[in-house]
C-alpha cells in the first residue's frame, strides 16, 4: 500500500532528465526511523517506508511510551511534500540582481531567477555579508530563522550569526499570555507550562479557553482529553466560536472577542464570594497573605518592620497572635488572608483583599452583557474548577492575538492559585505541556562576537532603517515570515525594500522565496539525518535519510558550513554530519548517539507534575500581587484589569470597520507549511470568509460570492462561507494561505503591527474590517474549475522550480 498520494510523483522523478531519478535499490525494502518537526508540538516520531531507493508510505513509529504514537494527515504526507513539483531543486539568482546594482524593486511576484551553480549563491552570500559588515556593520546582516523546521539547523545557524555578530530575531508573536502568566509563576513564554499530556486523564475539570483541541491540537492532544472525559471529567470551552471542542464539551461559554478579562474576573469573584478558596494552598504558596503598603503600593518587607530585615522578604500577619512575620517560600502559617491592618507605623492590606476589591467590581451578573456569558454559567465554571478537585485551564493561543493578552495570563494564574491547581496530580495550568530535551554542550564558541537581538517589531524599523544599524541584508532559513506571516504584509515588503541582498534558504518555492535574490534550496527533512528533542512528550528522536537529497538540494547545514569557510570560521564547524550529530550529544549521559540511532526513538525521564518545587519569582512564591507590575493605557496592574484594543466597543473604528477579524488555524496546514500539498489542497481548494448569516444578509452577500474584505491598510477578496459558529460581529479566514491563492489581496495585508507598552506582541486578532460584495470588474474565475486547477495538473509533471 502506498502512502498519500499515491506514486505519480515517483513516476514523474523518473521522467525527463536523469538528475530527478533516485537511486535505485532494487532489492532493498525496508523501513526507517524519522519524525516529522514543524512549528507543531506533536513532533510526532515517523516510520518511513523505503523501496526502491524511494519513499512508498509514511505512518506513526511506536515509541517507547506507546501512548505517544500518533501522527495526523500531515506527518503522514510527507511522500508528497519530498517529491513536490513545488520544491526547490537548484540554487537560483534573481535576473535583474547584482552585487552593483541590486534592483529591490525587481522582487516579487514578476520576479525571474536563474541558475547558478551552487559555488556561485554561496560567493554571492559570504561576499554579500562581509561587504554590509565593512559598509554598515555586522548587526546590519539579519540572520532570520524561521520555524520551519527543528533539529540541528537552526544549532548551526546560530552558531554561524553568533560568530559573524549578526542580528537575530526574538519573538513578537504568541508571547503575550506566556508573559503575563510569567509574572505570576516566573514560567511562561509561548503559551504557559503544565503537566504532562498523560496527566490530563487524572483532571476533573478541564477549561479549555482560546484554543481548539479536536482541530488545531488534534494529534497531540485530543485522545488525552478524551481519557479525561472517559474518566468523568466536566469539559468547559470559552471560545467566540462554537468550536469542534465546544461541539463535545459539557458547556460553552462563547465570550465575546476581547472580553476574556472580565469573564476571568468574574470567576475570581465567584470563588471569592462563595467562600471556594483553597486557603491552605494560599497561605503557603502565595502571596495572598502578604501585606501591601497602601501608601506605595508595594509589598511590606522584613526591613520596614524588623532590625535584621531585608528588601525582598514579604511580611504577612500572624492571624493568632496578631503580630508580623516573614513570608517565606513554601511555609505554611496561620496568616491573615483578608483584611486591613496596621503595621508599625503602615496601613496595609493582604495582596487577597486587593484583589477582591477589584474582583468585586465585576460579578458574573455585572459582566454578562459585556463580555456575551451568562452569569449562571460562569459561576458554574468557577464552581467546578474550586470544587470538584483538580482540574484547571487548558489555554490555546487565541487571546494572545489581542494586543492586551498578556493580563488574561496573569488574570488565570491568579484563579487557578484560589483554587490550589498547581503542582498536583490532574491540575492543568496551560497549553504547553511537560515534555524533554537532550542535553548539549554544543552551541555558540567561546569569543564570538554575538548577536544583537530585536523583536520582530524591532526587526521591521531596523529594515525600514530606524535603527542605529539598519538591517541591509537578510539570511532567511526555513521561514516564510517577511512575504505571508507577518502582520500589515504590505510595510514589510516595502521595508525589504531597503535591503540589499536578500538570500533565501527553503525547501519549497514560497512567497518569501518570491522576494530573495539568492535562493538556496533545502534538502527536505526525510533527505537529511538529524536529532531533536520532542518538546512536548519524553522522547528524544533520530532520523536516518531515505535517500540523497534531491536534483541539487543540500541541508542547511551543508550550505551553513561553506559560507562558514568562505567567512573565515571554517574551524568552527564539522562539515560530516555524522560526527556533528555525535559531538552535540556528548554532553549526554542518559543515552549515547549509537543508542539513539538504533533505536530511532530513546524515553527519557520526564516530570509528569510541574510547579511541585518553590517558585521562580523573587519571593519564592506565586506572586498572585505584583509590586513590580506594569502599567497600560494608563492603567496599573498590580492586580489585574480589563484593558481592550480595537476589541473595544467604542473603539474609534468600530463604526467604520465594525467587524472583528479572526484568522484561525488549518487542520490542512501548519502556518503556511503545506500549502501547496495537493491532496490537502483537494479538500481545502480555496481560502473562504467565515461570516455569521446575519451579518452577511444586512450586507447583501449569499453564501459562496466572493466578496471584499478591507479596512485602512488594505483588502483580500475571498469567497464567502455561511457560517453559524461565529457569533454576529466576527469573520474569519484560516491563516497561512500563500499570497497567489487570493483572489486579490492577502489576510495580513488587513492586520497590523501595533502592539502594548508592556510586550512587543502582535495583535492578529485584533483587527477591525468591514465586508462588501465584490465589483463586477474583479475576475474571480481563479476557482472556477475545481475538479483540475492548475496547480493540481502541472504536479506529475516534476518541472523546474518557477
């Protein structure tokens, strides 16, 4: 049997030109270890079968811990994405581009590129970066490096900046909730930590809040949450949307966009009200009972009230004897929870009574028609969570999406500390769950110069020049950020601009690709060997090549070493792959390499239960009260509070551009990988509006027209799909397309870079948009033909990269 997709495309590798056959080995049937590593947290361990020198199906590995094996339609597509017609096969020169007169303008979808022998793209680059190194300087190279990919790569790549003294990326996307949960826990950064997967199976409530389990999460995480209902679990979804999730949950809260806070609020309120706390857990992990100075704001400490004090010990209040005392980590004492005091000479009150008082401001009954969720319904979720044992809070990434995310993570680790959901057996404190890591020694060498790090928001004004070192040329591996991921797409091509030389390293011909001069192509990850460790569940996993890499592709790591040389760090790099992979893990004393190799699929001890030891947080504690907190909008959130962005009901565009702008996640995609994977592409042919009936009959739009999609920055026309799981006011189009599957336009053509004064964050989801139909004089035959587009017919044809 052969895997997805048949063997077209193995015929079409052995038709034309001898460099598109694969070796043959006639007599060799056989099947080896890989995994499949996208920007996804499955890292799903893979059996690939090989015969004939030739990838025939690809299926889930049993690893080590047999419940972990699992991979979805996409880890199991991976014959069509080697043998994509869409692939890189030679390394290719922009036409109009030179060193001397590098044409920026010439980027783009009229854009012609040449091939050159790969000598020639690796000059062009090494020589590239030391003449912007000489011209600007080294922080004016930008080493960009997607995640497109996992393993040793992106080891190597940094390697590489760190030596050179590039600029390097850190994140503004999918930050937002980590960051203010961090405040709380000292944890946190993309999305929030939480026990391991198998766990979910002891939570007895599980609030699933943002995210989509049964479309986005799937493969990682949907046959854990079905143990845990099998196991009598209540399932609560807070999501805009009725939901795949929300279709199997006991109950449906279906906030409105933007209104998280409240509802979290409200929750707080509840448990507070009804006397649901668990006080023993406050009283030793929290900062509950610790004393805040009502003059300052600050926390009283040892040394405001005791001789041998000091500036960092908390004091809180011996219930029984009336008197101060220190506030250690992890101790348990009688101390006051609630109340106002005074202390030596201070007028306190416990961090609990702070938070109560704003808490008391947005009971259920108050918030309901603000945030869109009856109050009986959320007192019933605060209910479950505080009694029924442990359980806790499932978070997606959709709230980080709003430009102020970042206090519904503080705002939920505050709830799930009343009621004890830390550090136990069955208790969910967020959406990224405990899994392993190899241990390495390997990275940046010792004396190298550095890199200089911006945030994507920093990356752009350092392109548009409005930095001390303007960023004038880009590195870019295994992303697809600058042309379709990024958000008002439009300012970064014209930023990019500004650069000149732009060099591409991708295993498919992607928008980004569209706009480099240099193109490098990648090897694809089933032509490479390779490490990694799992992320997310407690394997570490090797992949052996089916075969060489394809027509005149190389691995990152290939190409990485040779500019290396050409730079003058060729000492610094191991050019056998091989001997790269062992010498990373000899810093590992669980397993040896060999191990690993034979096996394919090494366990390797995990904590199954997270938060079980002291905080990292200055006090030890959860620091449910921030001393330290920061302010938007002009509002302060030692505790937090309901701040919106274009959320808001009054927003200044609400009038004009009155609906909110969602661009979820693709069961068919991962980003924008997979894009042009034809069976995926049969089942999810075209990018569509999801648009509640009412708002699409008020503007004279039936189900199927196309229609037009707009606001201030700029437009996508989209055909228009019926849709009664988004609630009035909400459309939405999945993310990832590639720029020439639109109509016209593009999603982040729509969406924009404005983020919060507290974390560089970008706001997707924050997008106000207006709907029109589409004028007659746009041609929209781009569908017209389903059963063969065009993309579909020229597949089995294995022509040259466009």
């Amino acid at each position: 049997m052969l895997g997805i997709g048949g063997n077209r495309y193995l015929q079409s590798l052995q038709q034309g030109d001898s460099s598109h056959a694969v070796e043959q080995f006639l007599d060799e049937n056989r099947v080896i270890s890989s995994y499949c590593s996208p920007n996804c947290r499955g890292h799903c361990p893979l059996d690939v079968h090989v015969r004939d020198g030739q990838i025939r199906k690809v299926e889930p590995q049993v690893p080590d811990r047999e419940e972990f094996r699992r991979a979805c339609t996409l880890g199991q597509s991976h014959l069509e994405r080697t043998y994509n017609p869409n692939r890189l096969k030679y390394p290719m020169v922009r036409s109009d581009w030179s060193p001397e007169e590098p044409n920026p303008e010439g980027r783009g979808p009229d854009a012609d590129f040449e091939q050159v022998s790969w000598d020639e793209a690796l000059d062009y680059v090494a020589d590239g970066m030391e003449r912007i190194r000489e011209e600007y300087a080294p922080e004016s190279v930008y080493f960009e490096l997607g995640s497109g990919g996992s393993g040793i790569n992106g080891t190597v790549f940094s390697r590489l900046a760190n030596l050179f003294g590039g600029t390097m990326m850190s994140w503004s996307i999918d930050i937002n909730l980590g960051l203010g949960f961090r405040r709380i826990t000292g944890a946190g950064y993309f999305n929030t930590p939480t026990n391991m997967r198998t766990d979910l199976k002891n939570a007895n409530t599980v609030v699933i809040w943002g995210g989509n389990v049964f479309r986005s999460r799937l493969n990682p995480d949907a046959r854990f949450l079905l143990d845990a209902i099998e196991n009598g679990a209540k399932v609560v979804v807070i999501d805009p949307v009725y939901n795949q999730t929300a279709a199997k949950a006991d109950l449906w809260l279906p906030v409105k966009p933007g209104k998280d806070v409240y509802l979290a609020l409200a929750m707080i309120h509840t448990v507070l009200e009804e006397e649901l706390a668990d006080e023993a857990f406050l009283r030793e992990r929290t900062l509950a009972p610790a004393l805040v100075r009502e003059d300052t704001g600050e926390l009283l400490k040892t040394s405001d009230v005791f001789d041998d004090g000091d500036d960092e010990t908390p004091v809180a209040l011996d219930e029984e004897t009336g008197e101060p005392v220190p506030l250690e980590p992890e101790t348990h004492g009688e101390y006051a929870l609630f109340g106002e005091y005074e202390v030596d000479g201070y007028d306190v009150a416990t961090g609990l009574s702070e938070i109560e008082a704003v808490a008391a401001e947005y009971a259920p009954g108050a918030i309901e028609d603000t945030a869109g969720v009856k109050a009986e319904n959320v007192r019933r979720t605060a209910r479950w969570l505080a009694t029924r044992g442990p359980g806790g809070i499932m978070t997606g990434l959709g709230i980080d999406r709003y430009k102020y995310g970042h206090i519904f993570g503080q705002a939920y680790a505050i709830l799930l500390a009343l009621t004890g959901d830390y550090g136990r057996s069955g208790s969910i404190t967020g959406g990224r769950f405990a899994g392993s890591g190899y241990n390495s020694d390997y990275g940046t060498v010792e004396g190298s110069s550095g890199v200089r790090s911006l945030q994507q928001k920093g990356i752009l004004s350092a392109m548009e020049g409005d930095d001390e070192h303007p960023i004038k040329m880009m590195y870019a591996q295994s992303s697809n950020f600058v042309a379709n991921q990024m958000p008002d797409r439009t300012r970064w091509l014209e930023a990019l601009e500004n650069l000149d030389l732009v060099a591409v390293a991708d295993i498919h011909h992607t928008p980004t690709v569209q706009h480099a001069d240099i193109v490098l192509p990648a090897s694809h990850w089933t032509e490479r060997e390779d490490i990694t460790s799992a992320g997310e569940h407690p394997h570490v996993m090797y992949r052996e090549p089916a075969h060489e890499p394809l027509w005149d592709s190389k691995s990152d790591h290939w190409m990485l070493t040779r500019i290396a040389e050409r730079l003058g760090y060729g000492e610094h790099f191991e050019r056998d792959r091989t001997e790269l992979l062992r010498t990373i893990l000899e810093a590992e004393d669980r397993f040896t390499f060999e191990e690993l190799r034979e096996k394919g699929t090494v366990h390797v001890e995990t904590d199954e239960v997270v938060f079980t030891d002291e905080f990292n947080t200055s006090t030890g504690r959860l620091e449910i009260y921030d001393e330290d907190a920061p302010s938007e909008k002009g509002v302060s959130l030692e505790v937090p509070k309901p701040v919106e962005g274009l959320s808001a009901d009054d927003h200044e565009q609400a009038d004009e551009y009155p609906l909110m702008f969602m661009q979820g996640h693709s069961r068919w995609r991962i980003h924008s990988q997979w894009a042009g994977n034809p069976t995926l592409r049969e089942l999810n042919p075209e990018p569509e509006l999801d648009i509640n009936p009412k708002d699409a009959r008020e503007r004279g739009i039936s189900d199927g027209d196309y229609v037009r999609v707009y606001n201030d920055r700029g437009e996508m026309v989209v055909k228009a799909k019926y849709n009664d799981a988004y609630r009035p006011g909400m459309v939405n189009t999945d993310q990832g397309w590639w720029a020439d599957d639109y109509v016209a336009g593009h999603h982040n053509n729509l969406t924009h870079t404005e983020v919060s004064e507290t974390i560089e964050n970008f706001a997707f989801y924050d997008t106000r948009v207006e709907v029109e139909p589409v004028s007659a004089d746009v041609d929209t035959s781009q569908y017209d033909d389903p059963e063969s587009p065009d993309w579909l017919e020229e597949l089995p044809t294995g022509g040259d990269a466009q």
